[in-house]
C-alpha cells in the first residue's frame, strides 16, 4: 500500500507529515539530520516502505527545497538497496535448494 507523506515548511523547522501526524523533524537552525528518527518515521515496526511518495507541500524556499531532495533521494537510494538484498537473498535461498536438491 503506498504511504503518501507530506513535507512542510514550519515555523523552526522543516517536517514530514503522515495522515496529519508528525512523523520527521529538521530543525532550521542547524539543519541536523537525526538518523534514528527517519528511521523510526518511515523503516521501523511494521511500516510498510515498498512505496513511499513524499509530497513537498513547500515553494520557494531553498533550504526546504534541498532537504526536500535529500529526503526523497535517501528514500530512494534505501528502496534500492532493499530490493537488492532481496534479489540477492532469494538467489541465495534458490543456488541452496538447488544444491540440496542435487
């Protein structure tokens, strides 16, 4: 199911929102990118993460256009990798069935 996700301009600071919720914060002072919380906000529990879009809700503003970017480009660079490992693993899983079954 596709999780939609908008990224808005606020007051201190840059935020990711899902279904009106808060979920990812950058503050504007120093643009600081917490590992652990874009983490928690998209990876962890049982979020789905084959289809994230990201919406940016924001004009004209440079720094929220380049966090903007660097959040829809992290996104995608981890989408990527996972469906690697996974290619990976089921080739793996597939070369021992056939080994088991030889």
């Amino acid at each position: 199911m596709k999780r939609i996700l908008q990224f808005k301009n606020m007051k201190e600071s840059y935020a990711c929102f899902e279904k009106g919720e808060k979920v990812f914060e950058i503050t504007k002072s120093n643009l600081q990118f917490d590992v652990k919380a874009f983490y928690q906000a998209f990876y962890s529990g049982d979020k789905d993460y084959d289809d994230i879009e990201v919406e940016n809700c924001i004009s004209k503003d440079k720094n929220g256009k380049h966090v903007y970017d660097c959040i829809v480009l992290l996104i995608s660079k981890i989408k990527e990798k996972l469906v690697e490992l996974s290619i990976e693993g089921s080739n793996e899983f597939s070369q021992e069935n056939d080994s088991a079954e030889e």
